[in-house]
C-alpha cells in the first residue's frame, strides 16, 4: 500500500470519526452508524498498510535486489 493509500486510509478514520461524533451531538443515529462504520474501515485499511510494510522490513540483511549482480 502506498504512502497515498496510507494517507486516503487516514482521512477516511477522520472523517468517520467526524461523522460519529455529529450524530452523536445531534441524535443522529443514522449518522452515528455510517461514521462508526468509515472510522472502522479507515483503522482496518490502516492496519493493513503497517502489516504489508513490517513483512517487508522483516528481512535486515536483503536488500531488495533479489538475482542481481
């Protein structure tokens, strides 16, 4: 996932977390529901992007230049 994604990911958490607190404020129940549902998504999509960078720093010693020479 790239560094976009990482961002797009973080935006769509603020924007849930946003969104849960306005309805919460207004009694929007609706509106509770939906941002509570973007602000889960954004910390799953999150938590995905640090998992696919930790797989590929668990290898210190390759340098990514797998057969070159």
């Amino acid at each position: 996932m790239s560094l976009f994604d990482k961002a797009k990911a973080k935006a769509e958490e603020l924007f849930g977390h946003a969104e849960e607190l306005y309805g919460q404020t207004h009694g929007d129940a609706a509106a509770t529901l939906d941002g509570e549902a973007r602000r889960l998504e954004g910390e799953a999509e999150e938590e995905q992007a640090d998992g696919e960078q930790a797989e590929r720093t668990d290898h210190p010693g390759d340098d990514g230049l797998a057969g070159a020479r």
